[in-house]
C-alpha cells in the first residue's frame, strides 16, 4: 500500500515540477524579449495604419 502511494505521489511531483519548470523557461523567454516583442508588434500596427 506504501509502494503505490510513493509511486502515485512521485508521478504527480514529476509532473508538476516539469510544469512548473517549462513555466519558468517561458517566462524567462518572455522577460528577455519583451522588448523585441513591443517593437515587432509596434512595426505590425504601424503598417495597418
């Protein structure tokens, strides 16, 4: 009975630290572009205009 609580809790550790990790990744994807983003979606609303 311990085995399979151990195994069923360490699956959904796995899972949520991989979510949380990707989530760190994007999120630091987005903070070191976000400048490039603002200018790229600047030049898109600048050319509707």
């Amino acid at each position: 009975m311990i085995e399979l609580i151990d195994i069923f809790f360490n699956q959904y550790l796995r899972i949520f630290f991989a979510i949380v990790f990707v989530g760190l990744i994007i999120f630091s994807l987005y903070c070191s572009y976000y400048g490039k983003l603002k200018k790229i979606l600047r030049f898109k609303n600048n050319n509707k205009n």
